[in-house]
C-alpha cells in the first residue's frame, strides 16, 4: 500500500497543529486570570479569524487545482498579515515582551502546519 504525498503531508500537519494548541494553552497559563481575560478580549481580531475561516471554506467547497491554488494563497496571505496585526496589537497593550515573543515562535508552528494542509489539499486536486 503506497501513501501519497498529499497524505504524507497531511500526517506531518497535524501533530505540528496539535503541538501548536498545546504549547498556545502552556503560555496562556503563564499568565494570570487578569492578563489572560485581557488577551481574550482585547488581543484577538475576529475578523480576521473568519475571513481566513470563510476562505477555508471556499477552498474546501469549489473544486479545480487552480481554484484551490488561489484560496491557499489567500489563506496564507490572511494568515501572514492577521499574524502581524494581532502581535502589534499585543506590543501596543503592553504585554509581557516574552510572552509576546514566546506566542510569536508558537505561531510559526501553527504556519507551517496550516501550509502542509494547503499543500496537501491542493495537491490533492490534478492539474486542469
């Protein structure tokens, strides 16, 4: 039984992904009650949370490789750019400069996982 590339890379997201929440919840307990309710609600940016999920379900609704190609690249794009907003709204409110940097690295993790499952799903798909 031969696996293929598409499975492969899926196989390699998910523990990464998996390692990503789990390091995420690790730091949040870092801090205390207070700082963690601040983070909650005033680090975060919902709409960037559903515009990357709103194109994760483009790219899993409309088929053709092409498609498929332009969500992903999007999706990363999102990704990229909501990273970028979220930690300077994290420097702007002055938490913990590790803690910002810790969350940043765990962040990398999570990117690379998120670009093994575009890869794999887009892969997925022959070329028209």
């Amino acid at each position: 039984m031969s696996t293929s590339l598409p499975d492969i890379l899926l196989y390699i997201a998910i523990p990464l992904i998996g390692m990503h929440f789990y390091l995420f919840n690790k730091t949040l307990k870092t801090i205390d009650s207070e700082e963690r309710d601040r983070y909650v609600n005033l680090g975060g940016s919902k709409y960037n949370i559903l515009s990357t999920v709103f194109l994760f379900g483009g790219l899993l609704y409309f088929d053709g490789f092409e498609t498929k190609l332009i969500f992903s690249v999007l999706i990363i794009l999102s990704t990229i750019i909501g990273t970028i907003v979220h930690h300077k709204k994290l420097r702007a409110l002055n938490f913990d400069t590790a803690f910002e940097k810790r969350l940043l690295n765990i962040s990398y993790i999570s990117g690379v996982g998120i670009i093994l499952v575009l890869c794999s799903l887009v892969l997925s798909v022959q070329p028209t």
